[in-house]
C-alpha cells in the first residue's frame, strides 16, 4: 500500500485526482468507481478543470457508483444517482449512458444487487475505484463486521453513518436506514484502489485501516489484501499514523520512473 500525506485537502484532491487522469489517458475507456460524500469533491472539482483544459476526456469511460440509498426518490437531490448525474457525469463529461448507480427503488433488491455486480464484471471490471472511509472505518456503506467476501448488497447503515450523513438532510429520521452498497469482495476485485481522508474526524479510522490488524472491524483494512492501493490524506487525518515520517520518506525518494504527473490543472 502506498501512503501519501499531503499539507491541505486541496493537495489531496489534486493528488488523487492526478491518479485517475493518468489511468484515463492510457485507457480512454476505462471504468472508474464513483465514491459520492465530501471526500471526493476536490478529485471531481480537479478533474474538470483537466477535462475543460483537454487534458482528459470521460466521453468513452464508463463510472460505476459505490453506493446508493435504498427507498429514495430518483428525483430526490441527496440521491446518490442525483449527486453522482450532479457532481460527476455533468461536470466530467461522462455520457449519462455508461454510469451507473445501484437501483436502491428496485422492486427486487436482492436481485438488482446480484445484476449490478455481474454488469461490473460485463464492463471488464473496474479500473480505478475512488473511495472515502467513514468515521468508523466503513468502505463504501460496508459497516464494521462486514465480511471481506462480501458483494453488492442490501446493508443497514449504522447509527453513526446516518448521523453524518444528516447534513445532507434536513434531519437524521430523513436519511434513509438502508442502502445497496458495492461489496467488500466487489470493492477488491478493481484493479486499482485510490481513497482519500481528510480531517481529524478521519485520523482514528485512517490509523485502524492503514497500520491496524485485517479485520472486519475496519472495513477499510480490506485495502491491505489489495496489491495496487493508495491512501492519500492530508496532515491532520494522518494525525494518528504511527509510520507517517516513514511514508513521508517513501514518498519524498520516490524513484523517477514510478512518479505520475500531479501539476494542478491550469
Ligand atoms: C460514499 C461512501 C462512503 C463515504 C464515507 C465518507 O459513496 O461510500 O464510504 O466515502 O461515508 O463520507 P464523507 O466523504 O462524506 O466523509
């Protein structure tokens, strides 16, 4: 795993964001996963400003979002489909046809689950998946104890979860109690992982993921089974990192041939 501590959340963003152009360029078509919340607002804000300079192109790419609410209205602003069409397929340029979100109104859940794993798989699988962790070191909406070996599927979000969430919402009772999340197991099998933390509010779980024991007690310690995953957060999430002098090492002697282009997009 690679760990990259950055001063400012801005740095983070267009770090991050450096990750996925350079994936977008060398495979136009490529097929990234979507994470939607606060954590990933500075990659999409950066990646359109390199799709408005040219640099980039999402017209052939394909995005498949994490996450969605079970029960919300489409229409819904806080609707993952809604924040994902809103944050994402406008400001990228994504065709609005090759994205798509767990369907969290279908009437059979469980199936739509199992559909959206296999058309995962139909699109080649994923080449990038952008994630954030939560508080309490959940991955996409797998909450602790969620099995590694776990795929799409219907989930409870924890008190907690619903908490943070409620300010997207005019209250926590209006966040929904369930969601339809890619899986632990699904989450692994892209060939790429990137996810990004930023703030105190994220230093324990970064800690939890990044130096703790494997274990479903903190999803995102899955990452440590991935052979292609980067953390990226800023100072103050890397707060609580007991090697971070030592990631700073790494980083800062990275070899030439293995750096990627993060110059800010003009
Ligand atoms: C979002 C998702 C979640 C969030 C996490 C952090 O699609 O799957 O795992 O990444 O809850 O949320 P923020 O970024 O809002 O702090």
């Amino acid at each position: 795993m690679e760990i990259i501590i950055l001063p400012t959340a801005v740095e983070v963003g267009r770090m991050a964001a450096a990750k996925i152009a350079s994936v977008v360029s060398r495979k136009p078509s490529a097929v990234i996963g979507l994470a939607t919340g606060s954590s990933p607002q500075d990659i999409y804000a950066d990646l359109a400003r390199r799709v408005q300079g040219g640099e980039i192109s999402f017209a052939q790419a394909r995005g498949f979002a994490l996450d969605e609410y079970v029960g919300i209205p489409l229409e819904h602003p806080e609707s993952y489909a809604s924040v994902i069409a809103r944050d994402v397929v406008g400001p990228l340029g994504f065709d609005p046809a090759r994205v798509r979100v767990p369907d969290g109104r279908a009437a059979d859940l469980e199936f739509a689950a199992k559909e959206y794993d296999a058309a995962i798989r139909a699109a080649g699988g994923i080449d990038v998946q952008i994630l954030g962790i939560g508080a309490n070191g959940h991955i996409g909406f797998n909450e602790p104890t969620s099995s590694f070996a776990s795929r799409t599927r219907i989930k409870t979000l924890a008190p907690a979860t619903r908490a943070a969430n409620a300010r997207f919402f005019d209250s926590v009772e209006e966040v929904p109690m369930h969601c339809m999340t890619q899986g632990l197991g699904t989450i692994l099998e892209a060939r790429e992982l990137v996810l990004v933390a930023q703030g105190e509010g994220k230093a324990t779980a970064v800690a939890g993921a990044v130096e703790g024991p494997v274990s479903s007690f903190v999803p995102g310690s899955a990452l440590q089974l991935h052979e292609h995953a980067t953390v990226i957060v800023d100072e103050a999430a890397a707060a609580q990192l007991q090697l971070a002098d030592y990631y700073r090492h790494v980083f800062a002697n990275k070899p030439a041939w293995q750096r990627f282009d993060a110059t800010p997009a003009r």
